[in-house]
C-alpha cells in the first residue's frame, strides 16, 4: 500500500481541531477540517490502509467510507502538489 509524506515546500499548523497547510513555493493556503487534519496527522505513520483503518475505529464509519476518504484527500493532495509518494525503499 502507498505511503506519503508532506512535500518539502510545505509546512503545517494543528489549530484545535482542524489543519493549516502552507505552500512555500506558491503561497497558498489551504485548511483541512477534523477529518482532514487526522488524516494529515496519520501521513507520515502509516500507509493509505493503515489511515483507513485508525480513522474507521476513531470517527466509527465503515471501514468502506474511511478508505473513500482517506483516497478521496490523498488524490487531491497529491494533484495541489502538497504530499508526495515515498518510495517503499525509503518508507
């Protein structure tokens, strides 16, 4: 399963329940709500299953929802440039 970690012109901010993330190298800033913010908080600890799996168990939705979600944001993330794919090798 893939792995992900932050991009390096990226930079981060837990503000009560919720995530702030800059781009560096555009300038924008985008928020992620407490879904989101759990999901930003689990990036760099599990692969895209292991997310799934602790958000079902934390937000109690089907293991089905959590994983839609879980590569619903990764997908978009991915398209804004803000997390990138962390070779298994380096993982």
């Amino acid at each position: 399963m893939s792995r992900y970690r932050p991009h390096a012109d990226v930079v981060s901010r837990q503000i009560e329940q919720e995530a702030v993330i800059l781009d560096l190298a555009t300038g924008e800033y985008f928020g992620l709500n407490e879904t989101g913010a759990r999901i930003w908080e689990l990036l760099e600890a599990h692969d895209e299953q292991g997310i799934a799996v602790q958000l079902a168990e934390e937000f109690d939705v089907s293991a089905a929802e959590a994983a839609e979600a879980v590569r619903d944001l990764l997908a978009s993330l991915l398209e804004r440039r803000l997390i990138e794919q962390v070779d298994d090798a380096l993982a």
